[in-house]
C-alpha cells in the first residue's frame, strides 16, 4: 500500500498554510455533528446577530456544506454558512452549489 504524503502550503503572503489531505465527503458522514449543533448548541445560533457557520474543508464537493446548511436553516432561516478549502484545485472547479452575494 503506497501512502501518499499530504502537501505542505502556507497562507502567508498568498501562500496557503496547511496541509492538503484526501478527505471524506460522503452525504450525512457530519449529521451527529450537525445534529449537535442544532440541538444542544443551537441557542449559540438562535442568539446570534448575522449567524454565519463554516465548514472547514469541505472537501471535493460542498455535500457536508449543503448538508449543515439545510439543518440549521431549520432554527434561523437567515444562517449563512460558508465552506472554506485549502485545495485550489478543489475550489477551481464549478459547483452547481456556487452562489454570488
């Protein structure tokens, strides 16, 4: 079995810091996590002023973005939520899911 080491980039001076993994990004692989922050978490987004959510490293596709998007939409239909990836390649290609505004 042949590992393949993860890229070291940086993001200082428009240099990504970081290392850029393989990832998972199945449907409903973060619903207890999403589930969570719903639930016993969800008074942090009920009290929240302009409730903005990121998913760290959303992967090949915004699935787990969309996903939690959709369950928190359920206590304030205002939450924004913004997936951020370290893999430009992943960010360069367009997504069905790309919004402007």
């Amino acid at each position: 079995m042949v590992v393949e080491r993860a890229r070291r980039v940086s993001v200082t001076r428009g240099k990504l810091i970081g290392n850029i993994t393989r990832g998972t990004t199945n449907p409903n692989r973060l619903r207890r996590f999403d589930r969570w922050l719903a639930g016993p978490q969800g008074w942090r987004l009920r009290g929240a002023a302009a409730p903005t959510v990121v998913d760290l490293g959303f992967g090949a596709s915004p699935t787990t973005a969309v996903e939690l998007y959709a369950r928190l939409r359920a206590l304030r239909a205002d939450v924004r939520v913004a997936g951020i990836e370290i893999d430009p390649a992943r960010c360069a290609r367009p997504s069905r899911w790309s919004t402007t505004g």
